[in-house]
C-alpha cells in the first residue's frame, strides 16, 4: 500500500465513514481586481491565483471560504445569488439563488463542520441562515450590532459570530441566535470584510486607506502584524487547508 493510499485509509477510519478534513496550514484569500478579478491564495510561502469566474456586471458583496469543502462561496449582488468555487478543481460547483432573501446584504460566514451559511441582511444587525445548499432556515438580529455590520466572520471553536461595525473599529461578539456577548475595538480600522483565525485567535480585515494591506489582530484588538494581498480589492477570508479530504 502507497503512503498516499495509507494515509487515504486512516482518514476514512477516523471519520468513521462519514466525509470530513484532515487541518493544514493557514492560507489567506482574497478577491482581487482587474478583469477576471481572480482569488489570490496565500500560504505556505506561496501565493496563487485561483478563478472566479466574475462576469464584467457582477459585483461582490460577501465572500467566504469553507475548509471542509475547499470552496469559496461568493455572494453576487443583488444579495441570494451565490456561486460556489472548487478550489483545487478551478470550476464552478454549482450556483443557487437563496428564496426569501431580500435584495441588499453583504457580507457571508460558514460554520465549517456542517456547512451552515449566514449572511448579513439588508436591515440593523439581519443576519440569515442556510444550509451549504441554499435551504432557508430562518433569521435573527445581532444584538447591540450598533447598524449593519460590513463584515462577517465565524469562530469555529467557541460557535460564535463575529460582526466588524460600519466604523471598521468596533467587532461585537454573538452567539448562533444573536445574543450580544462582548464587544472590542480594533486599533485601526479595517474593512470591509472580517475573517478570523479560530486556532491562532486573530482578526484579519484590509486596513482602510492602504490598498493590498492586510491587518492581523489580536483578540484584543491589538494589531501584531500585516499581511500583503497585493491587488486585493477588500473581500478576504483565511482557513485551514485540508490535507486529506474524504467524503
């Protein structure tokens, strides 16, 4: 038996059966500009371009990544029309439009173990949950959100979700129901978007004013370093890279 084939083996033992992802190293992503506006993939000390299959009219109002997948899952104006990316394929997945969404939203999050999509609605702190399909299954407000969040992110291990205010300073913590648990402020702002690293527990989210500039924080708002995304037009999000994938 290959390495490969071994290692194949013990993944599918230790998921009992059932499809799951083995964690890898971060990598950050980011939606870049110019033409084809691809994904720009950074990690391990490289960096690639990955399509997204933009159309010239589409525009971009939330972006996300799923590590158990390895897909991105764009968010296409008006607001419930999503596209789906296979990372390592390069190909669409498939798309879907998301029935009793609203017109307007923004930013998106997954909750990576069961692929549960949430996604900013057009009102004060709206957000709307779906299946990794497109199934609707309800809707809640984050509470003391202070408006509509610009952007969206998801702690993998507390089950929390992480809403980054219009200043692109002000990050409010909440549970899977909305209810307000804490609030920080980032040193700079940032923004639009927000991703979050559940492992390391650090904020990413573009500096304001300093195009391809990406800031890392600490959970207490701190900013400890910057990551460049050059070209990137303010659509990121990071996650562990699966390194054996089976379902």
């Amino acid at each position: 038996m290959t390495t490969r084939k071994l290692g194949l083996a013990l993944a599918a033992l230790a998921c009992g059966g059932a499809g799951c992802a083995t964690r890898g190293p971060l990598h950050l992503y980011a939606i870049t500009g110019g033409e084809e506006r691809p994904v720009l993939d950074t990690g391990d000390s490289r960096t690639a371009e990955v399509p997204s299959f933009l159309e010239t009219d589409e525009q971009v109002s939330g972006f996300t990544y799923d590590p158990f997948t390895d897909h991105f899952f764009l968010r296409l104006h008006p607001g419930n029309l999503i596209r789906v990316v296979d990372r390592p394929a390069r190909a669409i997945k498939r798309e879907f439009a998301i029935a009793g969404l609203p017109s307007g939203g923004g930013d998106l999050a997954v909750r990576p173990r069961d692929g549960h999509l949430f996604l900013l609605g057009p009102q004060a702190g709206q957000v709307f949950e779906t299946t990794r399909l497109g199934k609707y299954l309800g809707e809640f407000t984050l509470a003391e959100a202070g408006g509509t969040p610009t952007g969206l992110a998801f702690d993998a291990i507390r089950d929390q979700l992480l809403a980054l205010g219009t200043d692109g300073q002000r990050i409010t913590v909440h549970d899977l129901r909305g209810k307000f648990v804490r609030a920080l402020r980032l040193d700079q702002p940032a923004g639009p978007a927000l991703a979050f690293d559940s492992d390391q527990r650090e904020f990413y989210a573009p500096l304001r004013g300093r195009p391809g500039e990406i800031g890392v924080f600490d959970e207490a708002g701190r900013l400890v370093r910057k990551s460049a995304a050059h070209g990137a037009t303010g659509m990121i999000d990071v996650g562990q890279r699966s390194l054996v994938r089976v379902f």
